[in-house]
C-alpha cells in the first residue's frame, strides 16, 4: 500500500506531539537523579571554593609554626617557641597546638590556637571570656571579651626577619672586608650587590638629600632597601611567608623614618612648618596646621603603600591559582596557570620596585629635613 506524503507527515506530526508523554521519555527516578547530581556538584564546588578561601587567608596570616607543606594530612615543618605573658612568661613549642586542634598547658593554664590567634581557655578547650560594661545610648550594656595573653612568640614572620637580617650581615660585612683587603676593589659574593649600592648613593641619597649631608642617611638608606627587598623576594617563595604584607611591619619601618627624619630635621624645617617664612600672617595661621599634618601624613603614606601593594600581589596570585581547582579542566587550568605565571613574573619587579620606592621617599623626606634655606636670594 502506498501512503501520501501529506497523511504521512500528519501521522508524524501527531507522533512528535504525544512523544513526551511516553514512560521512557523522562522517569521522575532519573529526575531526582539528576537534581541529586546537580546538589551535589554545587556542594562540592562550595567546599573547594571555601578551602580555597581558608589556604589563601592562611597564606597572608603569619604563624606560629612553620608549616612547608602537607601530605596525606600530614603538615610537614617544624615548630616554632611560644613565648606569652600571662601573669608571668610562659614558654613552650607550638607543636602543642598541633596546628590549632589541641589545648596547649604551660603552668596550670591552658590556651588555644584560633586564625593565629592565642586566646586563654578551660582544659576543654572553650576561650575564656571577662565581661565588660558599657554605657550606649543612655543604657548601661554587658559585652563579653575573649582573654588574649600578651604575645611574644617567635612567629613565622618574625624567623623570617632574623634570618634576612643575618643573610644582609655576612653578605655585607663580607663586603666591606673585601674592600680593605683589596685596595678599594671587592670581592666575594657581595660583589654582585656593589652596583646597587653605588646606585642607592649616587641616584638616590645624593640628589634628594645633598652632598653634605647624604653620608648620615647612607647606612639607613642601604638597610631599608635591602630588607624590603629580600623580605618580598622571600614572600615570592612556596614557603607562605608575607612579612611586608604585615601592616605592622610596614608600621615599624614607616616610625623608623618618621623618627629620623624628625630628629634629625633643622631648624628651617620647622619653621617652614610652624611659620612659614614669606606667607601673609592669615596664610600662615591656616597652613601651620596643615602642614603639621603633613608631617604624619608622609610616614602614613609610606606604611600603606609598601603594605596595600605586597598584600594585594599575594591575594591575586594565590586566587588565581586557587582557580586551577575550580575550573577542573585543561583549558581553564591552563589558564590560571598562564595568569599566575606572569602575576609572579610582575611580583619579581614589584618586590624590588616597592623597595626602591620607600629608599626614594625615605631620602626625599630626609633632604627636607635638612635642606638650607636662603630666603633673601629666593625672595
């Protein structure tokens, strides 16, 4: 029998209409399936995008243990003192805290590690809390604090800094042996770093401070850059050290310039700050406390730059390899990988940019600071 195109596609047509309502079509069994599935891959992407999160804030805090890598649950490192005051000193390892999981004892006490943060608890672990009363709005209000000893450990950040002090005191005493040795001419592997430090003194110190006075400053000048840079170079490492992306670091170094430049200034300094010379008497009341100002503004300046731009380098890099885990496939990994190679391959000039640029700022600060005025031949 042979059967018309025209009745042949209505019988398809009506066969198309009523396919969905065939069993094999779609089961509410592989319906839940596939719900199932899909739950449980956004899990899964919620806990790896959360571990993600834990590692990179693990990574910009400092520690109490050095902590190189971990295998199998195992962290592989070595442990680092302990040093509190808490009614007296107590010293003991941190590997009592077994990275955070255990109540460590010293003396009857007892305390628990929380984010890299010592807090004073029972023998069950629970922090221990004093309460505190507060007047707001008109109300008297009971808050409760977390006990925190005074901590004087000696921290991931804190070791790095040793050991970058006593790599710049051999490398540099070494130096300047080579030099008496050899008539003026080094030697030695302290060699390679001569170059930067004629640079330091004829691009830096010289034009910004003065010939006069630049000499003071040197040793400084040379200290400051040098540190910043080995610290930055040492954050660039798999070790997961971030001591210049340490705002209290950056505090440290920021006061140290403060200070110098302050004590060392002359009098024209302060009296271009307190009385500006050749300024209507008006001017002078308005700009006496603006430039004061200036005064705190400047070492500000200096903290949050160093501080802002190795944080942020860090946080970029570890999120973009954090990516890697995300994605789960060659061309995303790829990616990540291809982005986190260049962000480090910038951080490697960033680390001796932002050294280069506190050495600047610090002789430029130093140069005002003593600078002589001669009001008679400018006016």
């Amino acid at each position: 029998m042979v059967i018309s195109h025209k009745p042949l596609k209505i019988i398809l047509a009506i066969l198309i209409a009523f396919l969905p309502s065939f069993g094999f079509s779609n089961t509410p069994i592989n319906a839940t399936q596939t719900t199932d599935s899909k739950e449980v891959v956004v899990d899964e992407k919620s806990e790896v995008k959360a571990e993600i999160l834990e590692v990179i804030n693990h990574h910009v805090l400092d520690g109490h243990d050095f902590s190189l890598f971990e295998y199998e649950g195992k962290h592989i490192g070595f442990s680092l003192p302990i040093i509190l005051w808490d009614n007296g000193v107590h010293f003991f390892s941190s590997s009592k805290f077994h990275h955070g999981e255990a109540v460590a004892e010293s003396n009857g006490n007892y305390y628990v590690l929380h984010h890299e943060k010592i807090y004073k608890s029972d023998a069950a672990g629970k922090v221990l809390v004093v309460e505190a009363k507060e007047i707001k709005d008109g109300k008297e209000v009971v808050t409760e604090k977390e006990l925190q000893p005074i901590d004087l450990s000696i921290t991931k950040g804190v070791l790095t800094i040793m050991i970058v002090a006593l790599l710049m005191f051999f490398i540099f005493t070494s130096l300047a042996r080579s030099y008496a040795k050899n008539g003026g001419i080094s030697s030695g592997f302290g060699r390679l770093f001569e170059p930067i430090v004629i640079y330091i003194r004829d691009e830096i110190a010289i034009p910004n401070i003065g010939e006069k006075h630049y000499k003071k400053y040197m040793s400084y000048l040379l200290t400051i850059f040098f540190f910043i840079w080995f610290l930055n170079i040492f954050g660039l490492t798999p070790l997961g050290i971030n001591v210049t992306g340490n705002i209290a670091i950056t505090f440290g170094l920021a006061v140290v310039t403060f200070i110098i430049t302050n004590v060392t200034a002359n009098k024209n300094y302060w009296g271009h700050i307190f009385w500006m010379p050749g300024v209507p008497l008006p001017m002078k009341i308005i700009l006496a406390p603006i430039e004061l100002l200036g005064v705190f503004i400047k070492p500000f300046s200096l903290m949050i730059r160093l501080y802002a731009n190795i944080f942020a380098g860090h946080i970029v890099l570890m999120s973009l390899i954090g990516l890697m885990f995300i994605f789960k496939n060659w061309l995303g990994s790829s990616l990540s990988f291809m982005l986190s190679f260049a962000i480090s391959t910038i951080e490697i000039l960033v680390a001796l940019l932002q050294a280069y640029i506190f050495t600047m700022l610090s002789a430029l600060y130093f140069g005002s600071a003593v600078e002589e005025h001669h009001h008679e031949e400018a006016h």
